[in-house]
C-alpha cells in the first residue's frame, strides 16, 4: 500500500531518523553515568529516545487516520 505524508511528516520523519542515527553512536561511546568524560547518561538517552517514539507515532497516526479517512470514502470501504 502507499501511503500520503504531509511535507512536515516528512521532515519529522527524516529528523528522527537523524537524530536516531545520532544515538547509535553515542552509544558506542557513553558508559554507565555521564561525567566530565561522556556526554550524556543513560536516563537522557532514555529521553531522548522516547521523544523519537513519540515523533515517530503521531507521524504514523495521522498517517493511520488519513487511511481510515480514505477507506470510508471509497466505494468499497467497510469501515
């Protein structure tokens, strides 16, 4: 199926998508704390990657509802 996204879902995604790439590698270089050493902990990790989740899922709901919007104005939609 194909799906329609408005230009700032597209941008929302390509940003997480960034930003996600941007936690592969602080993974790679952060310990168990943030100190003088590391950039960041394991709590603002957590943060930051829950506020990617929640980016991501309002992109796949409006993205959702525009398909059930869809399917009750086609023809042969049951919903």
């Amino acid at each position: 199926m194909n799906y329609q996204i408005t230009e700032e879902e597209i941008q929302r995604v390509e940003s997480a998508r960034a930003q996600l790439r941007m936690v592969c590698g602080l993974l790679t270089a952060v310990g168990s704390k943030a100190d003088a050493d590391t950039p960041c902990g394991p709590e603002d990790l957590y943060e930051f990657i829950c506020a990617q989740v929640d980016t991501l899922s309002a992109v796949l709901d409006a993205t959702k509802q525009r398909w059930k919007i869809a399917i009750k104005g086609s023809p042969d939609g049951d919903d």
